[in-house]
C-alpha cells in the first residue's frame, strides 16, 4: 500500500509539474511601449505589474519608454512593438493615414488638455484673450482646440496672437512671454504653476465647444486585435485601477519606487492625486457614440479625410 500510495504521489507531482511548466511556456510576452516618460499617467500599467496583475493574467510585459515620442504606434503599425500608448486624436489622424491600428484599451478618459491663464492676470474668461498672446507647443490638433474655444466667444486667430513656445509652457506664462497657452495639462501645468507661486486659471476644452475624448489610449496592430491576450491585459489594467481607487496611498508608494529618481518628487505627487479620478474604471469598454461623434468633429475641422466605421476598422467591443 505504502509503495502504490508513493507512485501516486510522484505520479500527481509529475502531473503538476507538468501543468506548471505548460503555464510557464504559455506566457504571453508583450512589448509596450509607453508615449513619453513614466509619469502618474501611466500609473495602472506600473500597478499592474508591481501587483502582479500581468503575471496572474499569464502576461509577462516588457514596458518601455520611448526615444521619441512620435515612434510608438508607428512601430506597433510596423509589427516591432504589441502595443502602444497614444491618444484618441492622433489614432484618427493615424487610421486616416491609413496605419493598421486598433484601440483595445483606455487609460485616461477624459481630456487633459486645457487653455491656461495666469491668476494674477484677470483673465476669467476666453473673450478676454481678446489681442492677447496665446502659446502653444504642438501644431495641428492644439489649433484646432483653440480655434473651437475661441470660436465659441466670437473670435478668430485674428484675434490673438499666436506664439510657439515649444514645450516651454509653465514658463513663458510666468515670465510674461504670453498670456495664455493652450496644451496645458490639467494634472501638471496647473500643479508647475501653483508651486512657482503663480497660480493658474484653466478653461476646459470640453466645456468650450470640444467634444469630450479619451486623453490616452493603447493600440495594437489589426492583425491581432483579436488576440486573447489584449483581454487579459485589461482584466489586469482593471484591477490596477481598483487598486488605485481604492488604496491611493499606498499605490502611490508601490508607484514611485517603480523608478524613485525620477518619480519621487513634489509635482508627481501633486499629479497622482490628480489624475487618479480620471483613469478609465473599465480599460475595456468602449463608447460606440463618443468615438463616432469625435470623428465627426475631427473631419468637420479638417483634422481627418474620412470618417470610417470604429468597429469595423479601429476598435474593439470588450
């Protein structure tokens, strides 16, 4: 009996030994490539993987930043990446473009972007930008935002006067440069200005005119848009985002030491409390309506050619 009981053992020990390495060799690995540098805007992917949200999904993600911005779903449309972070804008401007991409996740969903003014300068409101200086860093999709809200008070570019700052935001507002910019993130331009003392006053691009959007998204190549394992990685992203939710604090902690150096600081912590409200509860779901009617504005500003079908070319149902 001992010996048949002994042979059982060694029997389910192989078995499971068996099943454990099956698992191991099944692992899906992912290359993400991020849109910039970490920051608290990528805070569920870093949670999904310091909690081990991935490996319990059977994903091993290899996150990266990238060395220029512009690159990331270039190379997922190349097939040199899985999946990439970008904005809800730029991958109608891609898919107009004709690069094969398709959104299979939402990160932040609401906009960022915001036109700021300074406290101190009494601007309450867009129709007093009126012959005033306004920067802004990006051409394209930033014109646009500011033509729309500028629109909305009965002005035009000839209104204003237009100054390209580059990234040079927060600055060239304190030091007079200019009198507004637009392209001002909510959850950090705001929090930069308010620590240097110069307060700042935001107007909101969806409460001017804009169509609300999701801020950031992840893409995947058409060719695996299907794949199971996009999937599990939002199973993953959404309990990263519980998480959070639910214990800020201490997801802050496992965020920071995620790269200490570089994230430990005032403004990444002004910055998480400020964009925990704004992750996407469901990284997942998908809003049929609000992706239509955002290619709708985008095509009526001349942003985009051709407004094509979402589900049938650039998105997935959860």
């Amino acid at each position: 009996m001992k010996t048949v009981f002994s042979g059982k053992k060694w029997l389910l020990a192989g078995a499971l030994s068996l099943a454990f390495s099956a698992q191991a060799l099944a692992e899906d690995k992912m290359t993400l490539l991020l849109d910039w540098f970490v920051n608290p805007d990528h805070a569920p992917i870093v949670i999904a993987e310091k909690k081990g949200y991935f490996a319990g999904q059977g994903l091993k993600v290899d996150i990266q930043e990238p060395a220029d911005p512009s690159m990331p779903p270039k190379l997922v449309a190349a097939g040199k990446a899985d999946m990439a972070v970008t904005y809800q804008p730029q991958l109608h401007m891609q898919i107009d473009e004709g690069l094969p991409l398709t959104r299979v996740s939402t990160l932040v969903a609401t906009p960022l972007n915001t036109l700021v003014t300074l406290k101190s300068s009494n601007i309450t409101s867009i129709a007093g930008l009126k012959g005033k200086k306004i920067g802004f860093s990006v051409g394209g999709f930033e014109d646009t935002l500011l033509k729309v809200m500028l629109k909305q008070h009965g002005m035009t570019f000839d209104d204003v006067e237009l100054i390209n700052v580059n990234w040079s935001l927060s600055p060239s507002l304190i030091t007079g440069k200019v009198d507004a910019v637009v392209g001002a993130y909510r959850n950090f331009e705001l929090n930069q200005l308010e620590m240097e003392n110069h307060p700042g006053h935001a107007f909101y691009v969806e409460e001017e005119g804009v169509p609300s959007y999701d801020e950031l998204i992840m893409v995947v190549n058409n060719r695996d848009r299907d794949h199971d394992k996009y999937r599990r990685f939002n199973v993953a992203l959404e309990q990263a985002v519980q998480f959070i939710v639910n214990h800020p604090d201490e997801a802050w902690g496992l965020f920071k030491d995620y790269k200490p150096k570089e994230l430990d600081n005032e403004l990444n912590r002004r910055a998480w409390k400020d964009t925990l409200p704004r992750f996407a509860l469901q990284p997942g779901a998908f809003s049929h309506r609000r992706y239509e009617a955002f290619a709708q504005f985008m095509q009526e500003q001349g942003l985009i050619k051709n407004k094509v079908p979402a589900l049938a070319e650039y998105a997935i149902e959860p």
